[in-house]
C-alpha cells in the first residue's frame, strides 16, 4: 500500500493555532507513527484526535486508489 501524504498531514496541522496561546503546533513523523508538540496539553489533544480523523480520511483515499487500480 502506498505511504501516507505525511506533508499533506503536517501542514492541516500546524496550520492550526492555539486560542489560548496563539501558537502554531510541530507536527513530527517517527518510526511508529506521529508526534505532535504543542504549547499546552489542551491544545494537544485536540490536535491528536484532528490528525486521528485526517490520517483515517487519507487512508480512506489511498484504499480507494488502490482499488481503482487493480478493479
């Protein structure tokens, strides 16, 4: 299967800030998955559970082009 478009994730994220502090996350690709770093755990968590939603809708993506292509 295809890797994921981590850029495409990186960027979804750290394009968001944080309403309390105003700061941007790091969104950081490791060995077994993510990290994200952000100013306050608040705003982390949030940020997780956005990028659960985006890393599912990206793989969604991929399986369907890998269907297409062999259907």
């Amino acid at each position: 299967m295809n890797e994921l478009d981590y850029n495409s994730i990186k960027r979804k994220i750290e394009s968001q800030k944080c309403a309390e502090h105003n700061q941007n996350p790091q969104f950081i690709k490791t060995s077994k998955g993510f990290e994200i770093k952000a100013c306050c755990e608040n705003f982390r968590s949030q940020l997780v559970k956005k990028a659960e939603k985006i890393i599912a809708d990206e793989t969604q993506k991929a399986i369907e082009k890998m269907m297409k292509k062999y259907s």
